[in-house]
C-alpha cells in the first residue's frame, strides 16, 4: 500500500466520491422536478444557496468552537460518522416519495 494511502486518505476519498454523487442525484433530481412543475425553488441560484450553506456547515462542525457543547451537538449530528447514515435516509426517503405520494393522495 502506498505510504499516502492512510486511514484519514481513504476516508476522504470515500466521502469525496459519495458526496460527488449525492451531488449528481440532486442535481438530476432538481431538473427534472423543474420541467415537471416549473417550481421556482427549484431554480438555481436557491439549489446554490441550499448547497454552499450546507457546504458551509462542514467547517462549523470541524472547527474548535468557544462552546463545548455547540461542538458535541453539531459533530453528533453532521459529523463523519453521521454522513452516510444522513446519505441513506435521504435515497431511502426520496424512493419511498412515490409511495408517500399515494398514501397522502387516499387520506385527503
């Protein structure tokens, strides 16, 4: 294995990769509901806006803050460790729509 190819390096690598993914997913998944409803949220400067403030919440978390506890909260929740649980339920979440769709359609 070569001497760059550390732990902290293949995390990385992973997590580029998923996130360069997730990024794709959204992107196609933002066009197509535009065509569909022409909704203006799904614009793109407020896609811009939702990603580079998401985007901006990285170094929050990997930051020394003033507050220990601000810390303990925002690593528990958009840490490393949470990123791929938070990855799964998003794509689990967005196939099951379809069903939620029907299931909200026969209550209404």
């Amino acid at each position: 294995m070569a001497s760059y190819m550390t732990p902290a390096f293949r995390v990385g690598v992973y997590v580029f990769h998923v996130a360069g993914a997730s990024f794709f997913h959204y992107l196609g998944s933002y066009a197509y509901g535009r065509e569909r409803t022409g909704d203006r949220w799904l614009g793109f400067t407020p896609i811009i806006v939702v990603n580079l403030s998401l985007i901006y919440m990285g170094p929050m978390v990997a930051s020394d803050w003033p507050w220990p506890a601000v810390q303990r909260m925002l690593d528990s929740v958009f840490g490393i460790g949470c990123f791929t649980l938070w990855v799964a339920l998003h794509l689990t979440g967005s196939d099951l729509l379809p069903v939620w769709k029907r299931i909200a359609a026969r209550r209404a």
